[in-house]
C-alpha cells in the first residue's frame, strides 16, 4: 500500500537506500508507544490541506464475560479543506485560509505543462484494523468497511481520487484453520472455530467507526502539534490551527 506525498517529497528522486531499509528493520520494536503525526511514512501526509500522517486509536468491547480490544491505525492522506468536520462540527468553511495545497491544485490543473497535476483532496487513507475478539474472515471484512464510515464523521466523501485501502485481522483462534498432513492411522476428529454471532456484530462496528474517526484526528493533531512543513521545492503545508479549533469547539458547546 502507498500513499502519495509528491507534493513534500521529491518521489521521484530514488532517495531510499538499502541501508535506510536494513536500518528500519533492525529499529523495529514491540516494546513502545506507536509514534504518532509527522513521522516514518507519516512525513509526507496530508488531510484536509493540513500537515496529518500516522495516527491510532483503540476501543474496549465488551461481549458475554469477555473484554476484548479493537485499534485501528491509520496513515491519513486525504480530504479538501472544506470538506473538514470535527467532533460533529463543520470546520472546514472556518477554517480556508492559508491552504497552499489548495492553491497549487488549481495552478497546476490549469498548467499543461505541469506533469504533477493534483486534485484536491487526493491521496490516501491506509488503514489497519486489529482486534483479539474471535472472529470470522467475513466479519472482519464487515469490520474493515466501517473505516469509511469514520472517515466520513470526519467529513471525507471518499473523493474518486483517494485510493483508500483498509485490512482488519482478528489474532484469535490461535492454531485453528490448520493445514497439516494427516497422520496415516492417526484419529480423524473435527476443528473447533469460536467466533462473535453476527447479531451481536454492531457494538463492534461502533468502535471500529469511533477508533477510525479518532486516528485520524489524532493524525492530524500530532501534525499539528509540530507546526508548518516545508518541503520539496518549497512547497508548504500549514499545521491545523489547534487554539482557533478549541475555541470553535467551546463556542458550540462540544468542550467546557
């Protein structure tokens, strides 16, 4: 999967060496916190017209006497500035200043001469859904789906031109769905699969739709939080302003 930073990177410069690979591997651990906004991957990403990347978050499920986990984790690359709706609230039409992004789509769809032509609100949302509840492959399809829906709290149509690709996997069922060779006079005996009922999929789908819209804003507050970005040919991309989007928040009433 890949999500389009053309716009800070310079793509197609062949940058990435082998001894960058081998350095990210051997730098790869389980033992912190996934590092959220502008880095990794995240460098280059865009939502909205502001400076976004990798962002996660996770919900607590519920179901019989099991308590189980479900985190999504997202690189968020998509979005016109308009289009922008946080908390409930439409932001987007408060916030059009300052959006080069913007500017550049229209003097490059204009210019023929321009190889590198964008469209607003291109891009990508890369997204990666992780849950320990028991599930069935076809439910974590069903899982996966309701990415978009939390793309959409956030104000995203799915534009023609974000190529949005999403993968949910369950961890469950250890060592079931076995493929190994019969043993010959060996006992012959069924498998056992546990899963979720479908009827009790939907407080499920409710946290994978809550954790996918909170990754996302969390992308973007990160980005935010490291201010402006300037890159390839000094193109710009200003970082969401978080004090005037607090105070639009406390005038409607979503924060005290």
């Amino acid at each position: 999967a890949e999500t389009y930073d053309g716009y800070l990177s310079d793509i197609r410069g062949n940058h990435v060496t082998p001894s960058h690979v081998y350095h990210a591997l051997d730098s790869a651990t389980t033992d912190c916190e996934i590092e959220e906004g502008s880095v990794g991957g995240g460098c280059g990403m865009i939502s909205y017209g502001f400076k976004a990347g990798s962002g996660s978050s996770s919900r607590i499920v519920s179901f019989g006497s099991h308590i189980y986990t479900l985190g999504v984790l997202v690189q968020s690359n998509f979005g016109r500035r308009r289009e922008l709706s946080l908390c409930g609230v439409p932001l987007g039409p408060l916030l059009l200043e300052d959006n080069p992004l913007a500017d550049y789509c229209s003097s490059s769809s204009s210019s023929s001469a321009n190889p590198q032509s964008l469209t607003e609100g291109a891009g990508s949302l890369i997204a990666v859904l992780a849950t320990d509840a028991p599930l069935l492959p076809g439910q974590c399809k069903a899982l996966a789906r309701r990415v978009s829906l939390g793309m959409a709290r956030t104000g995203s149509v799915c534009s023609h031109f974000s190529g949005d690709i999403f993968l949910a996997f369950s961890t469950a069922n250890e060592g079931s769905l076995s493929s190994d060779m019969p043993k010959e006079g060996g006992v012959e005996e069924l498998e056992t699969l546990q899963f979720v009922p479908w009827g009790c999929m939907d407080r499920f789908f409710e946290a994978a739709v809550q954790a996918a819209e909170e990754a996302i804003v969390n992308a973007l507050l990160a980005g935010g939080r490291r201010g402006e970005v300037v890159g390839f040919q000094g193109h710009r991309v200003p970082a969401l302003p978080l004090d005037e989007v607090l105070r639009q928040l406390r005038l409607r009433g979503v924060l005290p």
